[in-house]
C-alpha cells in the first residue's frame, strides 16, 4: 500500500501507525528481485506488495529516473540504503508494520523518547482517520522536545470577526487561555493529541481534536449559539481586562447590557448608558452629549467608525444617535487615552460597527412606542463580502398630543438615521471596509422656533495584515454636520444656517515585535471647513436682514506613536506622543484690536485680509501620553495615567446646554486652542475568579486655556465673535469608585463619583474661582441585573446626583414702567435641587430554539418609576405687586411607561 | 401568558401616565438673601410739551416676599445737559424726584439732538453720574392692527380649552424724516377698561358704580426693536401684544400704544432686562446675568449702580376694542344679579373701587 498523492501523505501516515507499532524486524526482511529500468517509487511498491510490507514515502520527495538494481536475499536493511543512496532520504521502521521513507536528517537528528510516546499514544486511537481532527505540524517534521507552541485564531462563523475574551481550554491538561484584542491565542502543549474546548458567550460550544506535530497555527470558528444574540456583540474583553490593561480610565461598554436597561420611551440609548459609569454624567435630560469629569460637551470626541460625530443626540438631547442593533464595540476613554487619539481634552468615545454576516441574511427589527428600528444583513460574496444596513426613525408626535402643554401639544419631533457598513475581504490579509451614516432630526416647538439638523458621513477604511506582526489601518472619511434653527414666526422669522465639513485621512499601523511589546504609530490630518453662520428672513414680512459669515478653514494633523510594554508579568507600560499641528487658513478678514489678547467691540482699530492658504495661525503641541499598571497580583492593579490633550475645535455657546445649532468655533489667532494636563490613579481589584470587579480611581485635570462669555454675549451670526469670549484657567479633580458583580443570575454595578469643576476667568465673579456649570459633587448609580433564567431578564437602574449650579436673584427693583428687574449672584452660586431616579425593565425573550428560523422579546421598561419631578433648570418671576416665585422645570416629570417589541432571524 | 392582551393593557397604562404629564411647578425660594449694599438709581427724560424728568432712587429689596425697597430721600438731583446746563430736580413724593421742564425753559432747553445726564447726591456724600444720553427723535406710530385669535392654554385644572386672544402687531418708520439713521424703539403699553358693579334684580334703589381701570400691562416682558437689524425702512405687522379676552373686554377696552425712541446704550440695557425677566428656564435661555446700569459712584467707579437713566420722544396711539370685536366675553359680574347671587360675587362686583388703579371718574378719551 502506498501513496503517490503529496496531499494525503498525513492521511496515510495515520493509517500507518498502528503498523508501526509491532516491529524492528522487518528490517530483516529479505528480498529477491530484479528492478529493470524502474524509477525506486515502483520499486518500493514492488517490495512492499511481495512482502507485505507497507512502505509510506512521499512520491515527490522521490527521484523519478529509472534505475536498474538486483538483489538476492539481501535484507531490507541493505536494500533501502541501497535505493536511497542517491538521494536525502532515510527510512525508519516501527514495529513490524511498516517503513517510513522520511528525509535522512530528521531521521539523523534522532527522537526523543517523548516522540515515540507521542507515536504511540496517536497510534491507538481509532478515531485517527476522522477528517474532524485538526493536525498542528507534520509527522515528518516533529518536534525534537516533544513540545510544540500553538497559535491560532477564534473568530465568529457568521461575519468572520475575531474573538474577543474566548476561552481556549486544553481538556486533558486543565490548561486554558483567552483570546486577545485580535482573537489571537498562544498554547504550548505536549506533542500528541488533545482535546480544545472553546467557549465564548452567545455561541456553541467547540470541541476539537488536534494532533500536535510541532509549531503551527490553527483558526477556529465558532457559530452562533443557543442564546440571546445581543450577548454575543459586545463583550468585548477578557475576564480580567480591568485589571490587566495599562490604559487607566478606559472602559468597555457593554452593548449588551446597555440593551438591558431600562429604556426612555422604548429607545435603547447607548449615551444613557454611559451615564452609569463613574465620571459621566449630563447637564440634565434632554441635554445634548454627556460630560466626562467635569468636561464640557465639546471636549469629548465621539468616533463612529472612524467617523466624527459631533451631535450625539437626537430630539435635542432625548435619544443617542447610535443604533445599538449594529454595534460591536464602544470604548470609552477618559481622560488618559492612547496617543492615537487627539483633538479632544476629556475623553474619547469610539464606537465599532460590526460587519455584516458573511454566511446568510438576517433581519433584526424593533418597535416601541415612539420608534422603530429594522436592520439587514448578510453576505454579498458568501464568505468574502458582507452588508450591514439600520435605519430608525421616531413616530413621536402622538405622544406630544397626550402632553398636557398646548404649546407641546402643537410641537413635532422627527428623526431618522441609517446606517450601512460593508465588508470585502479580498483575502486573509486585506479587508476593505465602507461605512455611511446618515442622520436628520427635525424639531418644531409651537409653530414658534424649531432645529433641523443632520450628519451625513462617510468613510472607507483599508485593513491589511503584512505579518503576524505588523498591520495597518489606513482610513479617509468626510462628513458634513447641518444645523438650521428656524424662527417661525413674525418679523423676527429667520433661518440660521450653521454648518461643518472635514476631510480626515488617518494611518495606523501596529507592529508587534515581541510577545511583549506593541507598537502603534501613524498620522492623520483633518481639514475642517466650518461655516459659523448665515441668517436669512423666512416668510413675507420677515424684517431679518441677510448676513452670512465668511468661512473658516483650518488642518489640524498629528503624528503619533505608542507603545505597550510587558516589562514583566507586573509591569505593563502603555507610553506615547503625539505631535499636533494646527493651521487656521485663509481666505479670511481678520480684526485687529488694541489689545490683542482681550479683544472687545470697543478696540476694534482695523482689519487684515488673509487670501486664500495663508495661514492666519498655527499652532503645535507635543502631547506625551503615558499610562502604567503594576499588577500586585493576579487580581489586583495599580494604574497610573498622564496625558496632555490639545483642542482645536470648540462649541460657542451661551444657554444651559448646547444646542443643535451652536456654533462650532475653529481656534483661531485670537482663539486659542485649549489644552489640558490628565492625571488620574487607580486601584483595581476583582473577587472570585473575576466575578467582582472593583475599582477607584482619582483624577486631576487642569485647562489653560478655556473660554467663558461676557455677560449676555451675541453669539448669532457675529464676524468679532471673539469679542463674546473672555479666556480664564479651569480645573476639576474627583474620585471615581465602582463595583460590579459581572454575571450570574443576579449581576450589576454600584459607582459612585466625587467631582468637582471649577474655573477662574478675568471678568466673571471678579476673577475669582467660580463653579463650572458641570460641577456635580456627588453622583451614584446603582444598576441590579435579575436574570432567573436566559428568557427573562429584571433590570433595576437608580441614580442620585447633586444638583448643578445655578445663578439665582438675590435682589430686585422695580423699573419706571413696573417691570420689576432680578439682580443676579455671582455666577453659579447656588445649585439646582438634587436629582434623582428609578428605572425599571423586563425583557422577555424567547430563546432559540433549533430549526426556528427568528426569535423575538418584549421589553416593557418605567423611566422615572416614582415620577419624581428632576429639575433641569430652576427660573424665577416676579411680578408687579406680587410675591416672587421660584419655578422649577422638569423635563421628564412623570412616570414613562413603554413597551417594545424585538424580532431577529437567526 | 397572552402578550397581545398584556400589550393593550400597558400600553393603555403608558397613555394614562403620559397624559399627567407636567413639567412646571414652583417650589421654595432658595436662600437668596440680598448682601449687596447697593443701590438703584432710574430715571427717564420724556421730551414733551412740558418735557418731564422723572427719577426714583432706592436701595434693593431681597428677592423674597417681604421685602421692598427703602426710598433715599433728601438726595440732590440735577439734570444736566452735554452743554453745561443743569436744573435741579425736586423731590416730589419720598424717594421720587420729578420735575416738568417748558419748552421756554429759561435754563435747561430740552431739545431733539442734545445729551443729557442726572448726577445724584447721597445724603451720605457719595456722588453718582449717568452717561450723557442722546435725546433721538421717535418716528410717528404709522398704523396699529388688532387680530382675534384663538388658541389652546391650561385652564386651572390643567384642562386644554381654546381661548381667544387680541394681537396687536404694529406699522411703524424706522427712521425719522430727513434722517436716514435707523431708530432703536421700545414701546409700553397700557389698558383701560369699564368695570361696572352688580346691580340687585329686586332692589333697583341701590346706587351702582361703573369704574374705569387703568392697568399697565405685558410687565412680565420688554418689547424693544433695533432698526438696524431691519431690512427695510419701515417696520410691518411688527408683533408687540397678546392679550386674553377676558371680563377685561366685556364692556370696552382701550389700549394705549407707547413707542418711545432709544439711544443705543438704553437699547442694550432695556435688551438685557428682557432676557432675565422673561424667562422659562429652557434649554436655549441665554444664562442670566446682572444687567449694568450707566450710572458710575464717582468716588468708587467699580461699584456696580443698578439702573439707568434714558431720554426719550414719544408718540402714542390709543385704540378701542369694542365688546363685539372682543366677541362677547364673559363679564366677571353680573350687570344685574338676585340677592344670592350678588353676595357670592367677588367683593369688587359690590365695590368696583376696590380694585387697585380704579376710578368713576370716566376718562376724556372714553367716547361713549
């Protein structure tokens, strides 16, 4: 018996063996023949058929001239050394079964005994010939230390995404491992055969034989499993991230969970979410954004899919604009971040879309009592090219007509957005990806005012994999965020047009020269176009004159590097720089003032052109980021952060919050980019085999500098806006501390954050330090999961923050017309009432079940179960001959109720 | 379980709760004490036939309930013009210092074009100044329109019903004949209204008042208008006034239309005052502020003087809107009521006097 197929080689090897084990004496075989003109491959055959001896050889490692040999009773001893001696090949006899014809200085080489432990050990299995088992190495190339290293790879059958956190467990040895950032994970097992279980949430299990030869990589995938979907998107870590990883202040959000919480109206809100974490938190509902640690709106750069998103919200500030259903992974940074990130001071939110499923459409759908959701997927090219595609949209206004407020019964709100991801792998090592996003929101309130505003993006995105060490991701993208805020009615009736382009081009590569140590580096550049304001009268008797701003250009760039470094198993450094330069460009007027570095109205004394490129400023700033873990043990850290973060684009406004329409601001000569040192410390310990994580960080950060207003500054359509802004030092420090039971049938988290935020600006409360509007000293979430069983899920969400300040009258006088007029404190010397709140949800989900084709759940959600009357804001009136009166408006004021229905296809 | 009908029941549940929906409500003062040792010093210049010069000096009350302001009184107060001219200006009630001014004035001309500013001495020696304020003509109100409309409000019980409402939008120049600069306008506005008692169907002996009320109103807002933010000469329709048609209208209802002119300054002061009276807490509230007055303590320029001195033209329009146009509205008292019925009637239904700013005595420009 014998094979002249190259590729079935191993196959027949593995039939051998069980020949080889009986005997040395076939060796002493004799043979009789007479070869003519015969290549040595027949001959073998010939041999091995008269014998009955079963010779294995690879017929391409064998000479094909024919040769002409006799022998008479010579052993096979003699004969193959014979046959061979023209060529690099060997023999070796194993039991009386057989002969391997193998390359002579394997042979030389000689094997261990474990080798032949090994070779036994495989040889008694039945199962050898299963085309199920995975072989790691040849059987002609074994490992002289009967040891080999394996590596491999778990990814998802469906979108063929790496792995995150799976657990590769070797059975027979009680050994185990996760996967990495990258699936990736690395083995050293004993030669021979094992058993690889592979578990990751949301999939089936994987058993898997291997045979281990030597070195060699293996991919594994894993389908979907039995239970919830959603569970599977996010969990984007391993069992013991937060104390392992080096970055201080990042965080992982859970998609998953987040789908769990209890809802506004129906709507899963990612932002919402992000609220239960320590140092996050908002100006109020229906505020735009979130603020981390004390940083304003503006300060945080939200990233979907290397995209910029620079309005987060929709319905002002009601929903998010992420598609929870299409989303593999967010992580938030904040305050320390890698150096690959910049433009922003406080904290980086960076979103990853998942890719489409390469092996089959599904359908995914929701709809609640304000808003529905449906999302498509599936392959293109069946294992090479994918689609994602959501879009939602609100059907809200049925609601408003239940208010009890005519002027809410009279308003509308609408938004839609869309998303499309799609894949092309053209092989292992590229990937193409195209991403776009759309969004509108359209908000009128009473016929009086109202916003419309939208993003539009776009980016692709090339991935190519050079080595196991080094990979690149090269992206462009360009966007436009619109923003009218509409006056309707009267004279006044205007529209203000106030818009934002970029064009962003980033390159980042990664090399991993060690185990130990990796590399990120790159660029990128971003070319902003902002136009900052263009009023125009709407309807006939509009009196509003027309003005549009000239607009602005500038190119922020950096080029960055960072590295992480497992100096030992204790020590883990994450340290880098990023070098940022900024231009602002013409063409562009720019005024001229007496004092250039407090500009007013007043000492305005001229103007300069710049033409078209000249730069009008630049700026560049060396930003350091470093961050250190020492790992006191296996579950316990201590982390240690720093970075210096640059801002170049800022949000102008004057209100409570942020609007749709406020205006984004390009530094400029008189507009400094702010900048900021992070410091932040930690301590970082989980229980139970990392079922319960804790955590306490402390933070400091300092801007120098960052702008305020004058007092009633006009910030519409205004070419000096500069002299709107005074410029001052602010700060806020805090402690962050947070425990978190991560599964079983009852799971949640307890945070807790102290934070202050303070800030000293010439002109404002006499130059002295006042308080930030962000100034939030206490703020716990407690968030309790009850799951008795995958079907049915309770979710419990409380909240309780300081009020934020605010500036109350502390006098009044009557004016000659009997308007009576508040004197006001200083700037925020007083606070709202403090807030607080109780969520709850259930969700019902049918679990999947084999052979059915989709699954659906039920999510009833109450935001604000005991209706407490949460202040966003606190006014007072005075009226002639009447008591003053201290009015609190609360936003969500009552209970809300809501239901809604999830559909998916499996 | 049946989830259809659980649906149907929650989502009966979720309407039920939305529609208590309410997001306004008052709550206690905060602990705003006044500290401020400061004072308030306001007055107007009124060009006229006389010209009269008003100005009241106090110091702050507390934004709380019980406290009022305290008059300064025995100040000495002189109006003075850019050209060195001064009159001095007598107190008149206490902490009031008034004074009419001819035309023939032999001292203080008070003229179209000329600045004029106060200057106030304490008792206690401290000495305080206004800017010079330019007295700038007014253009002449051109046409004023009156509009019934009809919109849905809260009643008392929080119950949505349609009310009617008068608009008063305006037609004005915005720029005086021969002069091409663009005014800065304010306008006030006041209501006069006929209040009759009841009478008793069976005593008809009884004497029955009719009062008429003058009520200075939209105090909760400051209209001003800066003509250069105009695109043409001439303001249109311009909105200044929504009042409900109330028992107000029931028997007459005359509105008094005050267009004043500004000099920039008090344009951005009155501007300022807008924004921190006229509030509602929203998201797109400019934060407030304290609004700076132009008057400076001489001794100590950083102190912060509250108020403002301004000089001003004016032209007024008064105009009628009968019971008909105010189609019908619901009288607070019946003109003629059954004993019972008299004596469940608001007190000012019996005395119509009680009310604050009323009189018998009917107006010259009442007309029937």
């Amino acid at each position: 018996m014998a094979s002249k197929n190259p590729l079935s080689i191993l196959i027949l090897l593995i039939c051998l063996i069980p020949f080889l084990a009986e005997g040395q004496s076939i060796l002493d075989t004799k043979i009789t023949e007479n070869f003519q003109n015969q290549p040595i491959s027949s001959i073998l055959e010939k041999i091995g058929q008269t014998n009955q001896i079963s010779i294995f050889y690879k017929a391409s490692a064998l000479p094909t001239q024919p040769i002409n040999i006799a022998f008479d009773l010579k052993p096979l001893s003699i004969v193959l050394p014979e046959l061979l001696k023209e060529t690099e090949l060997g023999f070796l006899a194993y039991r009386s079964y057989g002969i391997l014809i193998l390359p002579a200085k394997i042979i030389e080489e000689g094997y261990t005994a474990e080798y032949y432990q090994t070779l036994e050990a495989v040889s008694t299995k039945e199962e050898l010939a299963n085309k199920n088992t995975i072989n790691i190495g040849a059987i002609d190339n074994l490992n002289p230390s009967g040891k080999a290293i394996i590596e491999g790879t778990v990814q998802a059958e469906s979108t063929l995404e790496a792995i995150i956190g799976a657990t590769v467990f070797i059975t027979d040895l009680n050994q185990g491992v996760s996967t990495d950032e990258k699936g990736h994970f690395r083995l050293e097992v004993p030669l021979g055969e094992h058993e690889l279980q592979i578990q990751y949430l949301g999939h089936e299990d994987l058993n898997q034989l291997i045979k281990v030869y030597n070195n060699g990589a293996i991919a594994l995938t894993l389908s979907q499993g039995a239970v919830d979907l959603d569970e599977v998107i996010i969990t984007a870590k391993t069992a013991d991230f937060n104390v392992d990883n080096a970055q201080i202040g990042l965080t992982n959000i859970d998609v998953a969970a987040i789908k769990k919480l209890p809802t506004f109206l129906g709507e899963t809100d990612i932002i919402k979410g992000l609220l239960l974490q320590p140092g996050v938190s908002t100006l109020g509902e229906g505020a735009i954004g979130f603020n981390v640690r004390g940083g304003a709106v503006d300060q945080n750069l939200v990233i979907q899919n290397e995209g910029i998103i620079f309005n987060s919200s929709h319905a002002l500030g009601f929903f998010s604009t992420f598609n929870a259903d299409l989303i593999k992974k967010i992580t938030l940074y904040k305050g320390s971040m890698p150096a690959q990130y910049g433009g922003r001071l406080a904290s980086v939110l960076d979103v990853e879309m998942r890719d489409g499923d390469f092996q089959g459409v599904k359908v995914k759908a929701g709809i609640g009592p304000v808003s529905g959701r449906v999302s498509l997927e599936g392959p293109i090219i069946k294992g090479k090219s994918s689609f994602i595609a959501g879009f939602r949209s609100t059907y809200s206004d049925w609601v408003l007509n239940l208010i009890k407020v005519p002027e809410i019964q009279q308003s509308t709100v609408f938004f839609y957005d869309a998303n499309l991801n799609f894949t092309h792998r053209f092989n292992e090592k590229n990937t193409l990806i195209f991403s776009a996003y759309a969004s509108h929101d359209n908000f009128g309130f009473n016929q009086d005012f109202g916003f419309d505003y939208g993003t539009k993006n776009a980016q692709l995105i090339y991935k190519k994999t050079f080595s196991e060490k080094l990979f690149s991701k090269l992206s462009v993208g360009t966007s436009r965020y619109e923003s009218t805020q509409l006056e309707l009615g009267g004279t006044n009736a205007s529209e203000l047009d106030i818009n934002l382009n970029y064009y962003k081009l980033k390159e980042l590569v990664t090399f991993l020269p060690t185990k130990k140590l990796s590399i990120h580096g790159g660029f990128s550049s971003i070319w902003y176009r902002v136009e900052p304001g263009a009023i125009r009268p709407r309807g006939t008797i509009s009196q509003i004159i027309p003005k549009s701003l000239e607009f602005e250009q500038s190119l922020e760039s950096a080029v960055f590097a960072n590295a992480d470094w497992a100096i030992s198993p204790a020590w883990l450094v994450s340290a880098g720089l990023r070098l940022s330069h900024y231009q602002n460009i013409g063409p562009k007027t720019v005024f001229q003032y007496v004092d250039e570095t407090a500009p007013t109205l007043e000492s305005t004394i001229g103007n300069q052109r710049f033409e078209k490129g000249k730069s009008i400023a630049t700026y560049t700033q060396l930003e350091p980021r470093f961050s250190l873990r020492y790992r006191l043990n296996a579950s316990t850290s201590i982390k240690a952060g720093y970075s210096r973060t640059a801002q170049y684009l800022n949000q102008i406004f004057n209100t409570n919050t942020a609007t749709p329409s406020s205006q984004w601001q390009l530094s400029n000569a008189y507009i400094k980019p702010l900048r900021a040192h992070n410091f932040s410390i930690g301590y970082f310990r989980n229980f139970d085999n990392n079922i319960w994580e804790t955590s306490m960080e402390t933070y400091f950060r300092s801007i120098d500098p960052l702008f305020d207003y004058i007092d009633f500054a006009n910030l519409t359509v205004n070419e000096q806006i500069e002299t709107q802004l005074v410029s001052g030092i602010g700060r806020s420090y805090g402690l962050e501390m947070s425990i978190k039971k991560t599964t079983g049938n009852i799971h949640g988290a307890l945070s807790y954050t102290f934070s202050r935020s303070d800030q000293k600006v010439a002109g404002i409360n006499e130059g002295q330090w006042y308080l930030s509007n962000l100034d939030k000293p206490h703020d716990i979430s407690l968030l309790v999961n009850l799951q008795p069983n995958q079907r049915n899920t309770f979710t419990f969400n409380f909240n309780y923050a300081s009020g934020r300040p605010t500036t109350v009258p502390i006098a009044s006088y009557q004016e000659n017309n009997g308007v009576v007029v508040p004197i006001y404190s200083t700037r925020n010397q007083f606070r709202i009432p403090d807030y607080h709140r109780l969520d709850f949800a259930y969700t019902r989900g049918k679990g999947y079940k084999k052979g059915k084709k989709f699954k659906t759940s039920w999510t009833f959600s109450i935001y604000n179960v005991y209706g407490r009357r949460n202040a966003f804001s606190v006014f007072y009136s005075q009226k002639p001959f009447k008591s003053p009166k201290a009015n609190r408006l609360s936003i969500l004021g009552n209970a809300f109720p809501a239901i809604t229905f999830n559909f998916e296809s499996i | 379980m049946n989830f259809k009908i659980v649906y149907k029941k929650i989502l009966l549940v979720c309407i039920l709760a939305l529609g208590y929906f309410a997001c306004l409500d008052e709550i206690p003062l905060a602990n705003s004490e006044n500290t401020l040792d400061r004072i308030m010093i306001r007055g107007k210049l009124s060009y006229g036939t006389p010209s009269m010069v008003s100005l009241a000096i106090s110091d702050l009350s507390d934004f709380s309930p019980s406290d009022s302001p305290v008059p300064i009184v025995d100040a000495i107060v002189l109006l003075k013009s850019a050209n060195g001219e001064a009159v001095a200006i007598p107190m008149t009630t206490i902490g009031s210092y008034e004074l009419a001014i001819p035309s023939n004035h032999p001292t203080m001309p008070i003229e179209i074009g000329q600045s004029y500013q106060v200057t106030v001495q304490l008792p206690n020696n401290r000495n305080y100044e206004s800017t010079l304020e330019p007295l700038i003509g007014v253009p002449a109100i051109k046409a004023v329109h009156k509009n019934v409309i009809e919109r849905p409000v809260l009643d008392d019980l929080e119950n949505i019903e349609s009310r009617l409402f008068l608009e008063i939008t305006l037609d004005t120049p915005l720029e005086l004949p021969n002069n091409p600069n663009r005014s800065f306008l304010k306008w006030e506005f006041e209501g006069t209204y006929r209040f009759p008692e009841s009478a008793i169907a069976t005593e008809p002996l009884k004497p029955v008042n009719v009062c008429y009320n003058f009520d200075p109103l939209n105090l909760d807002k400051v209209v001003v208008f800066d003509g250069n933010q105009a695109a043409q000469p001439i303001l249109n329709n311009h909105f200044l006034l929504e009042e409900p048609l109330d028992f107000r209208f029931y028997r007459g209802f005359y509105l008094k239309i005050v267009q004043q002119s500004l000099s920039e300054g008090a344009f951005k002061y009155w501007k300022e005052l807008n924004t921190i009276i006229d509030r509602d807490g929203s998201f797109f509230e400019t934060l407030p502020a304290i609004v700076r007055g132009n008057f400076k303590q001489l001794e100590n320029p950083a102190e912060i003087v509250f108020g403002y001195f301004y000089t001003t033209m004016e032209d007024s329009i008064r105009i009628f809107i009968s019971q008909d146009e105010a189609e019908f509205p619901t009288p607070m008292c019946r003109e003629v009521a059954d004993r019972e019925t008299f004596n469940s009637q608001p007190n000012l239904c019996r005395n119509c006097l009680l009310k604050a700013g009323s009189t018998v005595n009917k107006p010259d420009f009442w007309i029937n």
